[in-house]
C-alpha cells in the first residue's frame, strides 16, 4: 500500500486469508481492530518509522486471543514503539528491536504473557507506563546503557523478572515501576536518580533481596512523598551495598535506615604494586556470592549458568558476551557502575607502566577467553589443556582488564539460547606482574634522608622516575650511587 499514510479502523477486517503483513516506513497512523479476525497471519514486519497507534493490533480482538504462531520483526529505521502496538499479543515470545529504537511508549507490550526474551538497543531512552506490565514470562533482559526514565508500573507483575539493573545516567523511577516483581533479586540503583515515585519495588521477594546503590547521597523521594518505600523489610535483603564514605549518611537516613544492620560498603580493587596471585582455591565455599564480590586482587560477577566447579577449583563460565557487548562496558569500574549486571567474567586492575597478565585456565567446546584492557580491543584465546594464557600489557594509567568468555561467532548472550555443557572457560587463577621501576643502592652508605638526585649528566631531580644511574645527596652531606631500574 504504498503512500497510504493512515490506515483506518478494521481495515482488513475478517481478512482470512491474509498470512503476510509488512508496515511499510511512511505510516503514520494505524486504526482500531486493523487486523481484527485475521488469524492466518504468519508474518509481521513492522516498518514504521514514527507511527501512532488507535489500540493494541496484534493481540486480543474482540476478546479473545489470536491462536496462531507469528514471527515479529521490526525496521532498522524505527525510533519508536507506539503505544499499545504489542499489548496483550500472546505468541509473541522473543524480540529484538534495532539500534534505531528510543523510546517504547506506554503499555507497548503489556499484557504479552509469553514474552520470555527481549533485547532493548542501549539508545533506548524511555520505557513508557506499563510499557512491559504483566509480562509474567520475562526474565532479563539487556538494560539500555542510556536509560533516563522507567515510568509508572513499567515492569509491573513481571512475576519471574530477576534482576535490576538501572544503568548510570536514569533519572526517573515511576511509582511501582517494579511492583509485585516477587522474583526480583538484584537491584542496581545509579547515583543519578534524581526522581523516584512511590514504592518503586512493592513486592514479595521469594528470595533475599541484593541492593546496590552507587549514589554518594542517598536517595529520597521527590515532592516529600512520606509512603514512599521499598516495601522490603530488614529480614528480605541480604545486603545493601553502598559507597563506603556515605554509610553513615545511608543508616541515619529515614528511608534506608531500616536497612542499617545490613549497609555494608562497595567493594573495590586496586592495581598492585606487585605480583599479586589470586588462586581460587580454598577461598571460595558454598556462601560465597560470585554475583558481585572481589577475591583477593579480582572482581568476580558470573551469570546464572555460570559456577564454581568444587571438583578442580574453577570458576566455569558458559556464559559468553558478543563483542558490542563488550565494548558496553569498557572502562567501567566494578562495583561502581551497572557492571554487575551487565557482565559475565572477571576484572582486574594493572598498574600504569608495563607488564605481564597470566591467566591459568582452559577452553573447551565453541568457547574463547577474551582479555580486554581498558576501552582497547579485546583478544581471544583458546587452549584445549589447563595452562597459562599470558598477555603482556603497556598502559599510561591504572585500567582496568576485562575477562571473559566468547564465541567465535560472537552470538550474543541476551537471546538465552540453550548451551551445550562443554562449551566453558575454566579459569582457576589470575596473576598481575608489574614490571616495576625502583631504586636500587649500589654503594653502602648513610642512612640519612635524601635531599637530591643528580643525573649522570649533572641535572639535578627531586624523584626520578626514568632508569639510569644517579648520585644522591643526603642531608648530612654523603653521596652514593643508585640504579633506578
């Protein structure tokens, strides 16, 4: 139908016979009950770029559900999913929206009961009221690393959704954006919330609930909202982490002082001045939480596929991210950012200068190790037997080092496609090297302060930093010679 802009209501209605259906990109409006009683239809392309919608067109009509089996794609031009346009469809189960999407209007998948997987682009910008509620199916999804606004009831009775993960830079949180989500438990709130509605997370939790908040301040409803709560009690979380200059300021604070006896601070890692080893066996048992939790020199996060193995001392990834997923998180820091929940793997800090990163591990099946530091590019490793994958590294600044597994095909891990069980990264330890500059005496002397270095050409500095050899002078007068390797 080319050029036609508005498609009025019941325009193929009782359609029978139609199976295919494309909505062309100049669409601009589409009616009531447009594809009323047209239960053939097999196929659906839905192409329009900025479209308005009369009411949900591929799900109830006339009170009862459409009872055929439909594939759904949409354009790689669309910036918009309208409102209603999926509501209430129950054969759609699995979606992935293109980079081109922004914004998902109000109530554009409610009531998709059988929606199980979806992957929101990270320029997604909005997610409208109910925009998701009563997806009783989903269960995670890729959060868009530029989200600003969940809006009212946005996941309502998303009854197996799992985790939160609100990525730094959301702004807004709707009233009961999470209501009655019992299986919920993880939370990531960003530090830049600055909007949050009444009991964001009123609920249930079938499980302890993990909550981690980034924010320096704690935050406080807008508009002085006295009802506004999580509706968890002290006994439903089994941590609240936060940053550890502003605990205090969390325990005393009348919305989160509830959750006093279980404020504990964000872990951190540091790069190491020297080797450093973290073998991982004997300090990872039962109750330890490799969702979030650093271990000796390294940040462990793994996935719900992912475990430690008892029976050799690893930690098994089967778990993999595609490389844009990767690149998502460059640079992040753990436990600061939505990295938790964003990232399957392992993460290291190296010191500024050069050395060398040893991982011992294993691969086995349609699975690599990749190594990613800081924003550059990632590099992959396989090897069939447990040994030493080693990786030299030359950096201006502390960064951060990325370990994780992938596929060669890099097919992302958002879809939940079923794995085959050889198919894992093994990783049993992880050691930094730096290759470290220091001063080294090479003549027995006084050991009284330094008061100047001389280089070998007669320039004098007060803490060099590049190798050679130096005179010193001390305070009481003595001169040596050092080496500065």
């Amino acid at each position: 139908m080319p050029g036609i802009t508005h498609w009025p209501d019941e325009l193929f209605y009782n359609c029978n016979n139609l199976a295919r259906i494309t909505i062309p990109e100049q669409v601009e409006y589409i009616g009531q009950d447009v594809f009323r009683y047209c239960n053939s239809i097999w196929q659906v392309k839905y192409e329009a770029i900025d479209a308005t919608i009369a009411g949900g067109i591929f799900g109830q009509h006339a009170g009862r559900p459409v009872e055929f089996e439909c594939s759904f794609t949409v354009g790689d031009k669309v910036t918009r999913i309208p409102k209603g346009v999926f509501s209430n469809n129950y054969t759609l189960t699995e979606l992935v929206l293109p980079t081109s999407v922004e914004i998902i209007d109000d109530e554009a998948f409610s009531g998709c009961q059988n929606l199980k997987s979806i992957y929101l682009p990270d320029h997604v910008r909005k997610i409208g009221i109910e925009a998701f509620g009563y997806c009783s199916s989903l269960t995670g999804f890729h959060w868009p690393l530029y989200l600003e606004e969940v809006g009212i009831g946005a996941f309502r009775w998303c009854e197996n959704l799992k985790e939160i993960s609100l990525p730094e830079g959301t702004k807004v949180l709707g009233e009961g954006a999470f209501g009655k989500c019992d299986a919920v438990h993880s939370i990531y709130l960003p530090s830049t919330l600055e909007y949050i509605g009444d009991a964001p997370f009123s609920s249930t939790p079938k499980d302890k609930v993990k909550i981690t908040s980034t924010s320096l301040i704690p935050p406080t409803p807008t508009e002085g909202d006295n009802l506004w709560n999580f509706y968890y009690t002290v006994n439903d979380v089994a941590y609240m982490r936060v940053p550890v200059e502003s605990m205090e300021e969390y325990r005393n604070n009348p919305y989160w002082s509830r959750y006093a006896p279980v404020i504990v601070p964000i872990q951190e890692i540091s790069a190491p001045e020297k080797k450093s080893e973290t073998i991982f066996a004997g300090v990872i048992n039962g109750q330890t939480d490799l969702t979030d939790t650093v271990l000796g020199d390294v940040y462990v996060t793994i996935g719900e596929e992912d475990y430690f193995d008892t029976s050799d001392n690893s930690i098994v990834l089967h778990s993999t991210l595609s490389i844009e997923e990767a690149n998502a998180i460059a640079g992040m820091a753990p436990g600061k950012s939505d990295v938790a929940n964003r990232f399957n793997g392992m993460i290291v800090m190296i010191p500024a200068g050069t050395g060398n990163l040893q991982v011992n591990c294993r691969t086995t099946g349609n699975r690599q190790l990749c190594v990613m530091t800081g924003k550059g590019n990632s590099h992959s490793y396989s090897q069939a037997t447990q040994g030493i994958i080693s990786v030299d590294y030359n950096v201006t600044e502390d960064s951060y080092v990325y370990i994780y597994a992938s596929e060669p095909s890099n097919q992302p891990s958002f879809m939940n496609k079923s794995r085959a069980t050889e198919d894992c990264v093994k990783i049993y330890s992880i050691c930094i090297s730096p290759n470290t500059t220091g001063i080294e005496s090479v003549t027995t002397g006084s050991t009284s302060p330094v008061e100047e270095y001389i280089s070998i050409d007669g320039i004098r500095k007060s803490a060099p930093t590049t190798p050679g050899i130096y005179v010193i002078k001390r305070c009481d007068g003595s001169t040596s010679k050092v080496i500065i390797r």
